[in-house]
C-alpha cells in the first residue's frame, strides 16, 4: 500500500533539513536536496518510505554519534555500544561507523595514542594498567602493542611518584616507602619497578 506525502514543514532548528507526513503523521526527515523530490499529495511506495525511512535513521544516528565525540575522544567500541544504546539497528550502526571512520572521526589508533599520553601527562600508570584500560574501550590488541611500544614503565613509576614527593617528602622513612609502594601499586606497576622506583626516590632525596 502506498503513502501519501501530506505535508512537508521546513524544521525549526535545522534549516537545512525537511520534515515529511506521510497520510497526515509526520514520517521522517530528509535533507533539503532530497525534499526538492517530493511534492503534498505524491504518493510513496513501501520500499521509497523504507529508504527515506533509513537515510533518517542514519543521520540521527551520525549526529548522536557526533555529539557524543564531542565531550570526549572515543574508541570505535564505545561508540558502537552508545549507539546500541540508543536502540539504533546494527545495520544503521555499521553504516555510521563507516562514515564517521571515513570522515577521520574514529580512528582506534588515534584514539589510543592520545589516550596514553593524557594518562602519562595527568595519571601516569603502568604499561599493565593502560593495556587494560584500553582492552576495556575495545581497542585491538595489535594496536594497543604498537601505541604502548616504546612505553617504559620505570619512567612512568617515577612520573607517577615525582608529583606525590612534594607531599610525602617529609614523612618518615617507613612510612614514605609504604605510601610509594602502595601507590605504586595502585597504578598498576609490579614489585620490582615499585621497589626500584623507591630506591631512586630515597637517592634523590638524599642528594636534595
């Protein structure tokens, strides 16, 4: 059976789009350029409303996406899982995947890259640790091994310590070694990079 375009209204919000009723109910909406090929009173079959019905789809889909990177970098992964959210079908969802990777929107390596440096300039943690969280954003293992390749995690144990020793530097010995370690720890960094990590704190304190 086909529909009968109804009425088509000019939105509000976002000039360059078009909204279209379809037998009095508003249907979807479509970009300027595809309205200009539908007129009140042209009749639409199932498979026309079904395409203009998935090229909305898309869009809201592309601009849920888009919104959702502009608070933060995300992981292909993570936008993915946004997007099954928000209830959009996995065919929609792989057509947005593949224009937001297409206009440089995603890129897993990227994305990991700045990861890692945001972590090493703010939170430092170990090579252990970052592995893990990017696992978590669902990024592949080939890329997590080439983006932490040259990582070092003593050099990352020190930078972690370095911005505590400010605070800690006058406790008393113990308790100084407890609070590296156990900090160290947190962080995700084994016993011997914490304990050699410790040694180069108590050596640097001694020559201050």
């Amino acid at each position: 059976m086909k529909g009968i375009v109804t009425d088509i209204k000019y939105q509000k919000r976002n000039a360059s789009r078009v909204n279209i009723f379809i037998d009095g109910d508003y249907a979807f909406s479509v970009p300027l350029l595809s309205a200009s090929s539908l007129k009140p009173g042209q009749k639409l079959s199932p498979s026309e409303i079904d395409a203009f019905r998935h090229e909305h789809d898309v869009y809201k889909a592309y601009s849920t996406a888009i919104g959702y990177l502009t608070r933060s970098p995300r992981s292909k992964s993570e936008i993915e899982t946004h997007l099954r959210g928000k209830k959009f079908s996995k065919p929609i969802i792989e057509q947005t995947i593949q224009k937001l990777e297409g206009n440089t929107y995603i890129n897993d390596e990227t994305y990991a890259r700045i990861f890692v440096e945001n972590r090493e300039r703010f939170h430092p943690r170990s090579t252990f640790a970052l592995r893990f969280e990017l696992k978590q954003k669902g990024v592949k293992e080939n890329i997590i091994n080439q983006v932490l390749e040259s990582a070092n995690d003593l050099e990352l144990a020190w930078k972690a310590v370095k911005g505590k020793l400010y605070r800690w530097q006058a406790l008393p010995e113990n308790q100084l070694k407890e609070k590296i370690l156990s900090f160290l720890s947190r962080r995700g960094f084994n016993y011997d990079i914490a304990n050699d990590t410790l040694e180069k704190v108590l050596d640097s304190l001694k020559t201050d």
